[in-house]
C-alpha cells in the first residue's frame, strides 16, 4: 500500500513538472534552459495540432490543450485505482504521444532537450502501466 500510494505521489508529479513545463513561459527554465522560453512560447503557438486528434487541422492551442492533458493524467493518477491505469495508458499512447509527435514536426532543433525530456517522462510512465497492467 506504501509503495503504491508513493508511486501515485511521483507519477503526480511528474504530470505536474510536465504541465508547468509547456504551460508558461519560463517553463524551459524547470530543465535549466532559461534561454529556450521564448522559443517554446513561440513552437507551441505554430503546431496546428495532430490529424489524428480533435485539434488536428483546427489550428490546435497546445499551451491549453496539451497542458489540459497533461493535468487530466495527474487528476487520474491522483484518484487511483487498478481500472485507471488502462485507460491512462491508452490515453498516454494515443493522445500524449500523439502531441509530442506532431510537436516534433514544429519544434525547432533547439527544443530538441524539452521533446526528450518530455518523451522520456512519458515513456517511463507508460512502462510503468504496462507492468502494472501485466501484474493485474
């Protein structure tokens, strides 16, 4: 029961870190590139959105929706529960990464340390839900 309530606190925050780092503009700052702010304000303005979600071809707000998702993961890892991870898991491959790829396609290569560290954070995460969801 400890190690899951402490895996929910560092999966929480982790979806936290995420969040705060596409939601503003010194985000860039939380990997200790300051100097990437303005570039990162500037590339989540210019993504149109992924053609496979709802914001693809609709000219996508990715500091809202991206940041939206990203908050929808920490409520859920907040909550709990053994039917949740499932869902978060699917959620992760098929819309987060999703993001990520179409963020790829417009970041510029300068940017290349907050898709890493953003994808690695990611597939770390859904590692750990498809272990969980193997152990079931």
């Amino acid at each position: 029961m400890k190690n899951a309530a402490h895996s929910r606190q560092q999966r929480s925050s982790r979806y936290q870190r995420l969040a705060a780092l596409h939601g503003g503009a010194l985000g860039a700052a939380l990997l200790g590139r300051p100097d990437l702010a303005g570039a990162l304000g500037a590339a989540l303005e210019r993504c149109p959105g992924h053609e496979n979600l709802i914001c693809g071809g609709r000219g996508g707000r990715p500091r809202v929706c991206f940041v939206a998702k990203l908050e929808q993961m920490e409520r859920s890892v907040v909550r709990g529960g053994e039917g949740r991870r499932a869902w978060e898991e699917r959620f992760l491959r098929e819309e987060v990464s999703a993001c990520l790829e179409a963020f790829a396609g417009y970041f510029p290569a300068a940017l290349e340390p907050v898709l890493s560290y953003a994808r690695e954070e990611v597939a770390a995460d859904m590692e750990y839900l498809r272990q969980v969801i193997a152990a079931g």
